[in-house]
C-alpha cells in the first residue's frame, strides 16, 4: 500500500515538471531543485525501507534532461523534432493521470498531445526518401469538405522507431561508503542521454510533412472521431454569451478545447491557468486579479479575458487565423514575421512560426468546423 502512495505522490511532484526548454527554465514557475528535494522528502517520509535502501528520487538535472526536449521541440520548428518527442510525451501523460492531484497538467499535456502525434504520423506518411505530395487543395470556405486520406506514397519499409528517453524513475541508491569528510558530497548522476538525431531529411521531405501537418482537411480527418469533452455542455451557453459580449465570433470558444480539453483548472508548467490558459502578466492586462483568489481559474471571467484579448489581436492583425497564431506564440513573433515576409495573412507567414503555432491554427479551425459546421475563414 505504501509504495502505491508513492507511486501516486511521486507523480504528483513530476506534475509539476513538463517541458521548458532548458534556457527557460529561470522564467518559469518551478525551481527543479527544491521540487528533487520535495519528491526525496516524499519517498524518505511515506516509502517503506525496503524502498528507501534501492531507490532515490530523480535529481534536478535528471528531471530536466527527461522534459526540456519537449517543449523545446514545440517551441523550434521541425516537425522531426516533435516526432522524435512523440513517445516520450505519451509516457509522459498516463503518469500524470496517475494522480488527482496532477489532472490539471494532465489536461494541458493531452491537448498537446497531439502535436506530436500528428508530426510522427508525417514522418511515417512521409519517409526521407518520398517524393513531394502534390499540395493539398485548402477548403472551400463555408462548404464542408470530407475528410482526406493520407498523401499517398510509395511503399517503403517504415523508418525505425525512434529511440525515447525513459521517465525519470527512482534508481537504485549507491552503496553505503566509509564517510570520507563531514563536508563531501555524492556527484549527481549524469542525465540520460538524448535520443540519437537521425540525418536531416531532404528538403522536399521537410516541405511536405510542413505541408501535411498544417493543412485543415488533415485535421479534420484526424479530430473526426473525437467526441466533444465531457465539460464543454455546461460550459458552452456562457462562454459563447461571453463571447458574443465582446464582439466575437461565438464559435470561437472551441479554442478552449485546444487549450485546456475545457479544463477550467487547467495548468501549464509554465504558469498558465484555466480554460484559455492565460499567463499571469497577460491575464492582469485583460483585468484578472491574481489574488487573493486567482481569477484564471473562473471559468466565465477566464473566458471574457480570453474574447477580450482576441478582439484586440484580431483588431492588430485584421483576421482571426493571425489573432490565433498571435495568442499561441505571441504578438511580437507574428508582427515579426510580417514585416521579415511582407506577407498578410497565416498562410503568408507560418513558415516563420513554431511547429505548435503552425499546428495550433489549423486544429482550432478544424474543431470550429465539425463542432460548428462552419469554417474560420468566414467568421
């Protein structure tokens, strides 16, 4: 009994601990050392000897090799990165569904999730040595298009599995040694090593997985069968009150889906709470008090912020696929890559953005589309 508490306890604290990249972790809310201090205290207090003799709590630089790749690869640009990160991300959810205490990371993992899945499902669509798919045709605005089928290909062996690195779990403790000095110390492990990098596919391979991922007909072959979240139906009535409000399109509250799977606990490693998973900053720019109780986690306050700041992006950037990409990676990136491109619209710029940002528009405007029968074009 008690190492299943242990189980549960220690998952709680990896909670706390999805992906930063490793140059970011100073801007984020977690402090890696005292959360390896706070899981060694958990196992030391509720472990049974027996457990205490094998085994010891990941360190600090354990737990940031482990997650640093995956928000590195959603943050960078490569479709192959977050393939290569698709396993390590799937191991990563069940152990957050372990315990009450982490579902609200669990939830912001899982509509993640499938950023990786999607590039793993290019890499195997499209192998290194596949000729370019004629590109996909976009939707005709307002009329429902049917599902695509994969770009077809000609058969090859499918590429090896990707190596993944395993979850960070206790390791057996080193043998008791003589003490040498009141003052020495056991050197920490070293991380696991990266998964291997395989070649960089060509570049008309590169082009055609960016392409395979960021089109709408793909995503709505691969959302098809999902079923609505179990607490969208409560919810929806105000959100889409709150959303008309504030001059936006109602349909539009299916971004929260994308968000949070309409978890109103939601959180991001990072720091970002609640259905529209607002950063502490951003939501006291749209009015949200922090304390002494943290309005992020109200579903209808989190949802007028969310109409607010969305009416202001759509008003910077004149169409609501740029205001999306703008609430994903942020306004300062999208201006950038304007002016950089000279271009106008998402279609004009999304090479220029991170492979989550380029998956993220075309998802929501899938979800807009089977949920609401309506296309984002034409909101």
């Amino acid at each position: 009994m008690k190492g299943r508490v242990v189980s549960g306890m220690v998952a709680g604290v990896l909670g706390m601990l999805l992906p930063a990249p490793a140059a970011v972790w100073d801007e984020w809310e977690l402090d890696l050392s005292q959360v390896s201090e706070a899981g060694q205290e958990i196992i030391d207090r509720f472990a049974p000897e027996s457990f205490r003799e094998k085994y010891r709590f990941a360190t600090a630089e354990e737990l940031g090799a482990y997650f640093s790749p995956l928000q590195q690869a959603l943050a960078g640009d490569s479709v192959e990165d977050l393939a290569a990160m698709a396993g390590q991300a799937r191991q990563a959810l069940p152990l957050l569904r372990e315990s009450p205490q982490t579902q609200a990371y669990a939830d912001w993992l899982e509509a993640r999730l499938d950023y990786f899945e999607m590039a793993d499902e290019a890499t195997h669509a499209i192998p290194d040595d596949a000729p370019s798919p004629p590109d996909i045709a976009p939707p005709t605005p307002g009329i429902p298009t049917p599902p695509p089928q994969p770009p077809v290909v000609p058969a090859t062996p499918p590429p090896a599995p990707t190596p993944t690195v395993a979850p960070p779990r206790p390791v057996p403790a080193p043998a008791p040694t003589p003490p040498a000095a009141p003052v020495a110390t056991r050197p920490p492990p070293p991380p696991p090593p990266a998964p291997p990098r395989r070649p960089p596919p060509p570049p008309a391979t590169v082009k055609a997985r960016n392409s395979y991922v960021e089109n709408q007909q793909v995503w709505v072959s691969k959302l098809a069968n999902r079923p609505v979240p179990a607490r969208a139906g409560a919810l929806l009535p105000d959100l889409k009150s709150a959303f008309r409000a504030a001059g936006v399109p109602e349909q539009l509250v299916w971004q929260a889906e994308a968000e949070s799977s309409f978890n109103p606990a939601a959180r991001s490693p990072a720091g970002a709470v609640g259905l529209f998973q607002f950063m502490p900053a951003t939501a006291q720019q749209m009015g949200l008090r922090l304390a002494p109780e943290d309005e992020r986690l109200d579903a209808i306050k989190n949802a007028r912020a969310a109409a607010t700041y969305l009416k202001q992006l759509h008003g910077r950037f004149g169409d609501w696929q740029l205001a999306l990409a703008a609430y994903n990676c942020g306004e300062g990136r999208v201006a950038q890559a304007l002016r950089n491109t000279g271009g106008k619209t998402f279609d004009d710029i999304h090479h220029n953005l991170p492979a989550e940002t380029r998956m993220y528009v075309p998802k929501i405007a899938a979800l807009i589309h089977l949920r609401e029968n309506i296309s984002l074009d034409i909101l």
